[in-house]
C-alpha cells in the first residue's frame, strides 16, 4: 500500500513538473514573439532613420556645393567690378576739367 501512495506520489509530481514546464514555456514563447515583434519595430525605425540620415547628408553636399560656387561667383564678380573701378580712375585721371571763372565766382558768393 505504502508503495501504491509512493508512486501515486511521484506521478503527481512528475506531472506537477511537467505542468509547470509547459507554463514556463508557453510564457517564454509569448514572450519571445513579443520580443521579435520589437525587434522587427526597432529595425524598421533603424532604417528609416539611416534613410533620413542619407537624405540630410545629401541635402547637406548639394548645399555645400552650392555654396561653393556662389562663394566662386562671387569673387570673380569681385574681381571684375575691381578692374572696372580701377579702368574708369585710369580714365578719370586722363581728363582735364575747366571750370569758368565766372561759375567760380558764383560758388563762391554767399546764399
């Protein structure tokens, strides 16, 4: 009799663990989807970030570029204006100018 309640007692027990074993892994499975769900999320937002970092980096070279050849055009515009500044004092100092003596006289009475 001792011997029936003993193995009564151990097939209980080895249920009691196989029991337990499954809970265990039905919990561990819930929580492995629920961690490849946020996985999966987490790359998604990883590659839209990368694709969002790509764009900016793109945006950023044709900036610098643009930038570049103002900053180019923008020196040879100086340059030019410069000789034709210096062209026109060249010009200027070329030239003689008169003034009447009567038009002197007249700037130079009081209003």
């Amino acid at each position: 009799m001792i011997y029936r309640f003993l193995t009564f007692g151990v097939f209980a027990a080895v249920l009691a663990v196989i029991a337990v074993m499954g809970y265990q892994v039905k919990s561990l499975s819930d929580k492995n989807d629920d961690l490849t769900t946020r996985l999966a999320q987490s790359k998604l937002q990883s590659t839209m970030q990368a694709n969002i970092i790509n764009q900016f980096s793109a945006d950023r070279e044709y900036m610098d570029q643009l930038l570049t050849e103002r900053a180019i055009r923008s020196a040879k515009e100086k340059s030019k204006l410069n000789e034709t500044i210096k062209n026109l004092k060249d010009d200027i100092r070329n030239i003689q100018c008169t003034i009447p003596q009567s038009i002197t006289d007249q700037l130079r009475e009081p209003y």
